[in-house]
C-alpha cells in the first residue's frame, strides 16, 4: 500500500535530467483506520445525552408548626395525581369544590395553570401557590412532569405536599386510583 | 516510434481531509465523553425540560427502580471513606484490599451484612450478583446511614456539602420515591435533585 509516486513534482523547468524528488506524502490508511475505531470506541461506550438535574426543595418536615404560614386559600391551586397518568385539580380548600379531571398534555394542564395563574394573579394580586398532591397510585413520571411544568410557565411557589384521604376517596370516586401494573 | 505512454493512475486517495475529520470527531468524542456507568436495574429516566447539567464531584445518586434502591457516590476517595466510617457504626472492618475494590463499585446495591461477601466478588460476579437494594426500612435504616455517612465524608474530604440526585425510573410508582425523599428529609436534606433525560417529558410538548 505505502507506495512512493515518483512521478516528481509539478513543474520542472524543461530540464533533460529529472531529478527524482522525494515525495513528502505518507499514507494516511492505516491512522484513519485508527482514528475510526477509536471513534467507534468512544461512541459506544459514552452517553451522549447527559443526564439533567432537576433541583426540588421540600418544604420543611419540622414538627414546630409555628414558622409555618397557613397557605390562603384564594391563591392555591391543587392537584392532585392519580393513576392512568390523569390528575384532579381544584381551587381552594378541599371538598369545598369538585375537583376537575385533566390529562398531562399541553392544551390541558399547561393551559390550565397558565389561565389560572392569570385570574388569582388578577383577583388577589398574590402569586399562585400550587400544592402537589402525588396519590400511591401515581407515578414518578408524572411528578417530574409536573415539576417540569412548574419551571415552564415559572410557579415561583409550589410543593409536593401529602395527600388528604378526602382527595384520595375523590380519585376513587373517578376511577383515577387504580394498580397500573 | 515512438512509444504510446500509458498514463498510470494511482489507486491511492488522498486521505489527509479523512484523517482530519476522523481525528476531530475522536477529539469531539474524548472531550465530551462520560464512561456509561451500567444501571443496577434498568431505569428509564423521566424527560423534561432542564437544561442544568449533574455535577461532577461531591455528588452522590440513589438509583430506585423495581422498588429497589441503590446508592452510588462519586469520587474514589470519598467512596472509601465512607465505608471506614459505615464499618465503624457497623462494628466491622475494611482491609486495604478491600477498600480498593469497594473503590471501584459506582453503586451499593447489597445490605450492610453481605458487603465483605460482595466486595471479594470479580467485577463480573458483582454484576450478576443478585442485589436486592439498599434495606430502607426504618429498622435497619441502611439507606439512612450510608448518606449520611457519605455526608460526613464529603464534608471531611472535600469541606463542600453532597449533592444528592434521585434517580427514578419513570414507572416507579411514587410511593417508593416518597420512602427516598422522606429518608434524605429525616436528615434535613431539603434539597436535592432529581435526574431527568433532556426531552419532552408526560406529554408535554417541547418548548416553544
């Protein structure tokens, strides 16, 4: 493979007598060859796609309840996350009003929080605080969905709090508590 | 007569623009490569919409998938030290040997009591071995000790605080996460990670 062309340079001024000019080529083959497995290599056994972190704050699990501010009920938002990757969301306190059933898309849930952001930002000028609710039935996806949304239409204030039995009968209720698996 | 020359042509290519592509995309490889660090069990991570990369160092992940959970510290040296400090609360030592090979294991997947036991294992033993998690119940509370110790560790080692990042899979019902979180909470660790794939995640469509 390695040959040398001897055919000479480009020019040679008319001179009878060539002179042989060492060419300066080498033979690339066998480092391209290299190159590529090494190449292979690599692709094979990186990710390329690295993994992201999400950052979650919890609120506080002290006991002392008494730096803990009582969430106003005219800024509240909950949902609650039920299986068949469906969640219930209501205003206000619970069992007062009957919770809504919505699926994760963008025309359901994105619209909604962003509606809703609007009105309680509107009619109490406070920013909406949404409190999730993941059921035993829900699963990790969809709570990372959530989250996700949350940075999406930017909740300031949001947190994944315990869910009321009160809630988990109203999924019940509406078929959204069920074994996935 | 003159002779008739018949041009040879050489079958050989220039492969020098070959090269340089080879060789930059070997570059682009090396640089951006992180070793694929095999899942205990199969985790298929959530998608969302975060850009913000993991950390590299003073990072430690709880891997939970089939109901199990796995712990994996970053940093060899951090990973040793908190073994000593887990053999001191659970009354056993470490020879030399065998801190160098628990070293090398990226996550704890046995109860505290099977650890020499899996640590003189072949790195391919350990990969069959049949792990059944890190205990999580309040008895043993296994899963406790090791973040904290591995806390403890980082601050000695490192004076910077862990990071620590779950890592779920998507179909891990929430109860189980819930046992996690609740675990790091018991510990005032209020803060921590999740780790999520780039992507459209739970329907969502991509950003606009």
């Amino acid at each position: 493979m390695a040959e040398l062309d001897t055919s000479g340079g480009g020019k040679h001024k008319g001179g009878k007598v060539r002179s042989k000019k060492q060419s300066t080529r080498v033979d690339l083959t066998a480092m391209v060859d290299l190159a590529f497995l090494l190449i292979t290599f690599f692709i094979m056994t990186t990710t390329l796609a690295k993994p992201k972190a999400m950052d979650l704050t919890m609120p506080d699990k002290d006991d002392k309840t008494k730096d803990q501010l009582a969430v106003k009920a005219s800024s509240s938002l909950t949902l609650l996350l039920g299986s068949n990757d469906k969640l219930e969301w209501y205003l206000g306190e619970a069992g007062k009003s009957a919770p809504t059933i919505i699926g994760y898309g963008p025309n359901d849930l994105r619209k909604l929080l962003v509606e809703k952001k609007a009105d309680i930002e509107k009619a109490t000028g406070k920013p909406m605080i949404v409190l999730i609710k993941p059921s035993s039935k829900s699963n990790y996806k969809n709570v990372v969905a959530i989250l996700d949304e949350m940075n999406i239409v930017n909740v300031q204030s949001y947190a994944i709090v315990d869910i009321l039995p009160i809630e988990v009968t109203d999924l019940q209720k509406n078929g959204l508590y069920n074994d996935t698996k | 007569m003159a002779r008739i020359k018949v041009p040879r042509k050489s079958t050989a290519i220039d492969m020098t623009a070959m090269c340089d592509v080879a060789f930059l995309l070997l570059t682009f490889f090396i640089m951006t490569a992180k070793v694929r660090t095999e899942d205990p069990v199969p985790i298929d991570m959530p998608k969302s919409s975060i850009q913000q990369p993991i950390p590299e160092n003073d990072f430690a992940t709880i891997s939970v998938g089939s109901q199990k959970a796995f712990f994996g510290i970053e940093g060899v040296n951090i990973r040793k030290q908190t073994l000593i400090q887990m053999g001191e609360l659970y009354k056993t030592t470490f020879t030399p040997d065998e801190l160098n090979r628990f070293s090398t294991i990226t996550s704890i997947g046995v109860p505290f009591n099977q650890m020499h036991q899996f640590i003189a294992l072949s790195a391919d033993d350990q990969k069959k071995y049949n792990k059944p998690g890190i205990p999580r119940d309040s008895v043993s509370n296994e899963l406790f000790n090791w973040i904290r110790e591995a806390r403890k560790a980082t601050v000695a080692l490192d004076n910077a605080q862990l990071r620590i990042a779950i890592k779920g899979d998507s179909k891990e019902e929430y109860p189980v996460i819930k046992d996690v979180i609740n675990i790091l909470q018991k510990q005032k660790v209020n803060k921590f990670s999740l780790i999520t794939n780039l992507g459209s995640g739970g329907g969502a469509a991509p950003k606009k």
